[in-house]
C-alpha cells in the first residue's frame, strides 16, 4: 500500500551516531535515551506503542523537533497535521499513516483520548459502507502516535500509563530552520543507520535485561525493558534509563492529579485526617470533600456517582500518591467506601 503522501527513505548508513542529530533538534539531553527508545519501538510491529507528547512554550522548536523525528523513521509530505475533528478522522489517517502525527494540540476531548489508547494497542473502527444496508467498512490499526502543545494535552489516567512525557527547554541560540533543514537532509542516512545500528545491538542484549521488580514495573514493561537494552547497547547503565523514564511517569501522575479536582480534594482531605483508614458512605465522602474544593472548579462532580467515577479514573495516580481508595459493596442503603494509606 502506497499512499499519494508516503516519502522515501533514504539507505541507511552504517557506523554513523546521532550526536549532529541532538544538534539540530531541541531534546534535552536527560531525555534522549527516551526519544531513542520511542523511535526504536516505533519499529516493533508486535508490541504496544507509547504515545509520545512533545510539550514547550511558544518558540521551543516543538513543530521542527515533531516533524524531523517523524521525517527519520515515515518520511510523508505532510508530517504535521492539525488537531483532528472526529473519532472518524483519526482512523482513516491512522490507516493510510505509519505514524499518528499532531501538532498544536491545546485540548484533548475523553473521546479522543480513548482512541488514541485503542490506536496504540491496537482496535479497529467500523461503520456502515455507503450505498448499504448490511455491509461494514472497517478500518483496523495499531500505530505509533506524536504529539505537541503548550500545555500538556494528554490527561485521561489509562492514555497517561501509555504516554512519554518530553518538556523542551527554551532555545537561547536560534538559527535559520531552513539551515537546520539542509542540515538533516544531508545526514538523514547517516541518522537512520545510527538509530537502525542502536536497534539492532539493543536485541542483542534484550534477553538478558532483568525488569525491576513486580511492584516496581510500569505499564510499558516493554517500552521499559527496550529502553534498558537501548542504554546497555550505548554504553550506559539501564538505571540511566529507569531515571529518565520514572522522572517522566511522576510528572504524568503529577498532571493526572492536578487535571482531577476530585483526586486533588480527596488528598488534601485525607493528609490531614488522622486515621490511616477509613470507611465511609460515598455521599458523606461528597459532601465533606465539596467542603475544601476550589471555588472556581467547572469540572466538579455533580453527584456523588459523579465523584465515585472521577476517584477511579484516578485510582492508578492515588496509590503513587499512598492512597488505596476502592468500594466495599452495598451495605443496607448505602455503598461503603475504604480509604487507607500505603506505603509511598
């Protein structure tokens, strides 16, 4: 299948790094190893793909940076595409694109978010085909997915355990882009072959790497445990890796926590409250947190139903947190609640 967009890719180059790479696009270098590893597990066919979310302020290069790591790996006419406007539109770009790429993304609809986890791990989207009455068409994908934005636009819990979380620094010496251009296209075998060398020594290494243990592991065990492969291939440690990669993760529990009203009051709540645990009925839960929230909250649960539903979604963050909050079931007309703290 060969789209109109689809580009060539050049003939990679042996024996080649990526230190003009880092040169030319605005990656902090305590966030390389992670830019690598996504670009190497972009890839992998046969296991799930992280999304990963540029962020920066006006002028960080964010636009440049998204379209040169696209260019590397799935050169296409456009790499940059602007924020997509329904469910449809995503699955149709997916299924003609190797890579899902978006830029100036400011806001992430529930909707969406949820595509974009099936698209990661793979799903498909149907609907019925024009001039029928019985027939499907069906579009199925599993794709890597790009994006960038001022703010971080990703905030749903289940997308934020499949995200890489890269904040640019601010560019303090800037050059003409069509200098950089002419740059990268020079060296794009030399790029392609040092990122195809780096994967290639990775699996070499990659059955002896040991995940931390269970209670440690993230939910991208294999992102995780490539990163690792990838660290040892170039010479570092795999706790290099693991730094980089936790640094990001505590930074999406963070935003998690702070794009969740409820999850924000439910902490600050219960840090002040002296017990470690405590069973309560959902509605007496609602009414003591309304108390402490934020007056100027738009997206505070309506109901206690509401509230119950908010504190799952942001389950995962809470226990980062050492906050176990979980239903005991229905007791005579009520349905009881448990909060405890654990250890962080």
């Amino acid at each position: 299948m060969r789209p109109e967009t689809f580009r060539p890719l050049p003939e990679p180059i042996r024996n080649s790094d990526l230190s003009q790479l880092w040169e030319i696009i605005n990656i902090p270098e305590e966030s390389r190893l992670l830019i690598i590893t996504w670009l190497c597990e972009c890839l992998r066919i046969d296991t799930p793909f992280p999304l990963l979310e540029i962020i920066g302020e006006q002028g960080s290069a964010k636009s440049t940076t998204q379209s040169m790591l696209r260019q590397l790996i799935d050169p296409n006419a456009c790499n940059l595409r602007a924020a997509p406007k329904t469910i449809e539109d995503i699955f149709i770009a997916a299924g003609v694109n190797w890579l899902v790429s978006y830029e100036n993304m400011s806001h992430l609809s529930a909707p969406i978010q949820d595509t974009f986890c099936v698209i990661a791990t793979g799903g498909g989207f149907a609907k019925r085909k024009l001039y029928s009455d019985a027939d499907e068409s069906v579009i199925n994908v599993k794709r890597p997915i790009i994006l960038n934005g001022i703010s971080a636009a990703v905030t749903a819990q289940d997308l934020i355990d499949r995200t890489i979380s890269v904040e640019m620094p601010v560019i303090s010496n800037r050059q003409e882009s069509t200098l950089l251009w002419k740059i990268y296209d020079i060296n794009h075998a030399k790029f392609l072959g040092a990122i195809l060398d780096i994967f290639s020594h990775a699996l070499e290494h990659l059955s002896s790497i040991q995940l931390p243990s269970a209670a440690n592991r993230p939910r991208l065990i294999e992102f995780a445990k490539l990163g690792m492969a990838i660290a040892k291939s170039l010479g570092k440690s795999e706790e290099d890796f693991l730094s980089q990669f936790n640094t990001s993760r505590q930074e999406s529990i963070n935003r998690t926590i702070d794009a969740s009203p409820a999850a924000s009051a439910l902490i600050e709540w219960f840090e002040n409250h002296p017990s470690n645990s405590l069973t309560i009925s959902l509605k007496e839960l609602y009414e003591k947190l309304a108390r402490i929230r934020s007056s100027n909250t738009e997206s505070w649960p309506r109901s206690p139903k509401g509230l119950a539903d908010a504190l799952r979604r942001a389950a995962p963050a809470l226990r980062q947190f050492g906050i176990e909050f979980r239903s005991l079931g229905k007791t005579g007309s009520y349905v009881l609640w448990e909060i405890k703290r654990l250890e962080k």
